[in-house]
C-alpha cells in the first residue's frame, strides 16, 4: 500500500484478530483487505459494486465478488465470518437499517464508520453559510456526493438501538489527530467527533427460564 495508512484502517487493523474470517463490503480496490491479509493474515472476502474495483481486486490476488450491499448480502449464509467490515459506505446504501442488521446476521461482529453530519463544523456551516457543508469528513458538494443517507452520532446510536446491537467500542477519527476512545452516547460527543467507528456485535439471547413443575410437583 503506498501513502500514508488511513485512520480507519489503522483503527480496523487494530481491532480485527489475527486468522479471523473477514468480508469487506465496500471494499473498492482492496487496500483494507490486502492490509489485513498481510498483517493479520486474515481469510479476507470482498463485496465490491464497481467493476473497477473489482478489478483492482483481482490484481492483487484477493477474493472479491462484484455485488450491491443492498441486496446481496442477503445470500451470504448467518455466521459465515467473524467480522463485517462497512468503512464509510453506510451513509451510501439505499437501506442502512437493513445493511446493518444483515452485517450482524453474516458475521459475529461488526466494523462500521460513519462521518457524523452533528460535528460542530458542520452545524457551524449550516448557520453561517445556509448551505451544505463541505469538511475534510464530507468534502464533496452536495449534487456530486455519493452520500444519500447521512446521519449524526445520535442517529446512528439509535438506530443501534432499534435494533438490538451492542456498541462494543467506538473511537473518534479525525485527520492528524490520533484517535480518541469515546462512549458514543454522550451528547457532548456528537458534537465532537468528525467520524465515529464502531464495533457492533448483537445483544446475548437471554438464558431460557426453566419451566414451572407442575403444581402438584412443587414440592417432589
């Protein structure tokens, strides 16, 4: 990999054990997966839309399957990996309710970052300017930006919630800061965080209660 090493993926390496089972939705042109074969040599699959990307996969000698995350995650068998990793490409599935549910359906845990539209700056913008932002976090213009789904904090943690998962850890991202441990739910940090990523993982089942004897049993 050339250049400097993205601050998510730093974050994601780190997180992510060694000989794990990976699938990277969104994988683009394969930096994470290579980093995380190379390192943690992980069984690393990618889900990648654009052909090119694809592609690029393939060149590097990674397994990668052209599909929309939208509708072919739904073919992957439960459990099939240990972690589901979505880099900042939430905020652009048509469904995220439904990509992330299935995230947590085909792996044991899942990696998700998000740019969190509630950062100061933005919400600055907005008041001074009454248009949308551009930050280092969201640089595109509002008519070319691939996000169609963008989200605070606050949104994400809720739809967490509505669902039943678990934040494992979350860490704040910001270019050339070093990442900052948080707890996602304080107010405080959706307005400090530029972007948040996250390890998900779905709520333990509760222990099935034994059934009551019956009445004439309770005291056999």
């Amino acid at each position: 990999m050339s250049g400097p090493l993205r601050d998510d993926f730093r974050e994601i390496l780190r997180l992510v054990r060694p000989d794990a089972r990976v699938l990277d939705v969104g994988c683009g042109e394969g930096e994470l997966l290579e980093l995380l074969t190379r390192e943690k040599n992980v069984d690393g699959q990618g889900l990648e839309l654009s052909s090119d990307g694809v592609g690029a996969c393939l060149a590097r000698g990674l397994a990668v399957v052209q599909g929309d995350a939208d509708r072919d995650l739904d073919h992957f068998p439960t459990k099939a990996f240990d972690y589901a990793i979505l880099s900042k490409t939430l905020q652009q599935v048509r469904d995220p309710k439904h990509v992330l549910s299935e995230l947590l359906r085909i792996a044991e845990r899942a990696v998700v970052s998000v740019p969190n539209f509630g950062h100061w700056r933005v919400r600055m913008a907005l008041i001074t300017t009454g248009r949308m932002p551009e930050t280092k976090a969201l640089p595109e213009p509002w008519w070319s930006t691939p996000n169609i789904h963008l989200c605070t904090l606050r949104d994400f943690t809720s739809l967490c919630a509505d669902l039943d998962l678990r934040i494992d850890a979350c860490v704040s991202l910001a270019p050339g800061k070093p990442p900052r441990i948080i707890d996602a739910a304080r107010p405080i940090e959706n307005w400090r965080a530029e972007t948040a990523l996250f390890l998900l993982s779905r709520r333990a089942e509760p222990e099935a209660v034994p059934a009551s004897k019956p009445a004439g049993d309770l005291f056999g």
